[in-house]
C-alpha cells in the first residue's frame, strides 16, 4: 500500500492530453465488468474504445475540472474525468454526432443498449448539485503506485474548499473500499440489462479537520 499522499504532480487536464486520456481509458476499461462488454469482441474492439472515449474526454474539455496525473516532463500516470454541477457528459450540440458514433462503433443492438444504461445512470444522479467523477484510469504501466488515488484525492480538496458534494458511479466492485475510505458513501445501486451491479457513491464536502485521508493503491 503507497503512503504517499502527495498531489504535487497533478494539473487540469488539457486539449493536448486527449489522446493519452482516451489511451489510458481505454486499456483501464477494457475488461470492466460494465464498460467491457459494450465494446464487441472484434479486431476493431480496442480502437472502437479508443475512438469512444476520446469523444468522452473531448466533450469532457468543455469545463476545467478534469485532472491528470502528470509529472513535469513524464507521460500520464492517471486520468480523472469531472464535469461540474448542472453539467452532461455530452454536450446538447453533440447529441447527434455521439449518436452517429456510438451506432457506427457498436451497431444497432448495443448502441440502443448503451443509451438504455445511460438513461439508467443519469435517473440515479441525485438532483442536490454535485460535482460528477465521470471517469477514473490508471495507466496500466502504473497500477499500483497510488496514483488514482492521488488523483481524486486532488480533486476531492478543490470540491471541499468551494463546498461542493461530489458523485460517482463504481463500475467495479473491487474499487469501492478505496472509494468510502475518501468518505464517500453509498447511494444506490444501478443493475444494469447485463446483470453487471453499479453502485453509486455520494460525498459531502469535508471540513479541514477530516481532509487527510488514507492513502490507495489505484
């Protein structure tokens, strides 16, 4: 287990990082108990990830939130996706392009499948304000160290100083200790027409005095 509770080496994501973000997510994702089977076993799975979550990050780089974890001078480490209060994963002007896609990438059947969970997630969001943890991967060559953790850890101190709740959704059940170590607690839980479980975490802005908390190993 890392002790480093540094978050030195995270920064705002920018327009330039995309493609790291959409490589990263695509290799954390791939085999995810929800994220993984909506990409069809093919020799085009991996690049229809990829294709998938660049739009995903791109939409994301509408609002400063989204953080990286980046070392002056090294490649990512980790990625985290946010969207502040009040905002969407994808963009009213891009609802038709993000349909285009997902029914270009997955066909008709899994692309109708998709839009179904997505209902399901956006129907479990709570209607209280909160900032939206969309996404967080680690590099697969940097699993372990911490770094996802870190990551959140950043973002969860920006929420707590302007007294923002935050929300996310676990899609792995392996992750949910780590998260309600930070505090978080469970909302609800999505099932999904797969059969895959997602459970939902909600997290009230913590004063100074609960600030440090432990560190992971994500």
């Amino acid at each position: 287990m890392s002790t480093d509770d540094s978050t030195q080496d995270t920064r705002a994501a920018r327009a330039s990082d995309v493609d790291e973000m959409a490589r990263i997510l695509t290799l954390a994702f791939l085999h995810d108990p929800v994220w993984g089977p909506v990409f069809l076993q093919s020799d085009r799975r991996r690049d229809a990830a990829n294709t998938f979550w660049r739009f995903i990050c791109t939409e994301a780089m509408r609002f400063p939130d989204s953080r990286v974890a980046a070392p002056a001078g090294e490649a990512l480490k980790a990625v985290s996706v946010w969207l502040p209060p009040g905002a969407d994963e994808v963009s009213d002007t891009s609802h038709v392009a993000y349909d285009a896609m997902t029914l270009e990438l997955l066909g008709s059947a899994a692309a109708d499948r998709l839009a179904r969970a997505g209902e399901q997630f956006a129907a479990a969001r709570p209607d209280e304000p909160h900032a939206y943890l969309t996404l967080l991967g680690v590099a697969p060559e940097w699993r372990g160290g911490g770094h996802g953790m870190s990551l959140l850890r950043a973002a969860l101190s920006h929420y707590d100083a302007l007294g923002i709740p935050t929300y996310l959704e676990s899609s792995n059940p392996v992750n949910d200790g780590r998260y309600e170590l930070l505090r978080y607690h469970p909302r609800s839980k999505v099932i999904l027409e797969t059969g895959a479980v997602v459970q939902t975490y909600w997290r009230d802005p913590q004063t100074s005095a609960h600030a440090k908390e432990p560190a992971g190993t994500a």
